[in-house]
C-alpha cells in the first residue's frame, strides 16, 4: 500500500493558496526513494505576500492587540495546539516517519516532543503574569 502525503497549499492571509508560480517540490520518503507528495514551491515574491498579510493582520484589530495580550491567553492558544498534536498524534507520527524515514515508535515520541514544547512554553506563558505589570486583555 503506497502512502502519500496530503497536498498542501500556503497559508497567506488566512487562507489556503497556490503559490504564484504554481510550482511544487516532491516530498521524497528516504527510506524507499519513493516519492509520496508534492508541496508547494514558495518564492521570494510569496514570502512578501505572507509578510504583507502579516503586517495587515497586526494592525486590523486594535482591540485584539496580540501583543498585549496576557499570559493566560497565549498560553492557552499554546495549549491547545498541544492538545491537537496529541490528538492527532498517530497521523502525524505517521507522516513524520515516511517524512524523515525513522520507526515510528521514534516518530511517536517526536510527537510527544512536540506537544510538550507547547506545553512548557504556555507554562512560561502564564508565569510572565505573575511577572509583569502589564494590563490583562482578553481574558
């Protein structure tokens, strides 16, 4: 049974694109040499489309200023990643594996790894409350 990787768009803008030139680069399991997807090729003029929406994005909501937001709230945005990489933990394992040609026990607790960094960070996330003096939004 060949496994493949899912197709993939960028995320620009909130949204899922082509890149501009339509190209893609093969993703390639070094284990068999097989190629099992495609992912897109993105350019230099891409990365300024993403930057610009970027930019766009900082300055779109005042009120839901990032930046000022509070510990607990980035830390739960942290933590749910977290718990969508465990959730999801078998499928992506799997992808990791036919990606980087590793065991899948190995893969597994790469994805063990992964939610864990999240984790930590919200921890570190919440404890700059404590810290500063900064006003709480979005609670």
């Amino acid at each position: 049974m060949a496994i493949t990787v899912p197709r993939r768009q960028l995320f620009i803008g909130g949204q899922w694109t082509e890149p501009l030139r339509r190209q893609t680069l093969p993703v390639v399991n070094p284990a068999t040499e097989d190629i099992i997807g495609y992912i897109p090729a993105a350019t230099s003029e891409d990365v300024e489309l993403a930057v610009e929406a970027a930019r766009k994005a900082l300055t779109r909501n005042k009120g839901n200023d990032w930046s000022k937001a509070s510990g607990a709230v980035r830390a739960r945005y942290l933590r749910a990643i977290a718990a969508k990489v465990t959730e999801r933990k078998s499928e992506l394992a799997n992808l990791e594996a036919i990606d980087c040609g590793k065991p899948l026990d190995e893969a597994a607790w790469d994805m063990d790894d992964v939610a864990g960094c999240f984790e930590y960070y919200a921890d570190l996330a919440e404890g700059l409350d404590a810290k500063q003096k900064a006003p709480l939004l979005f609670r």
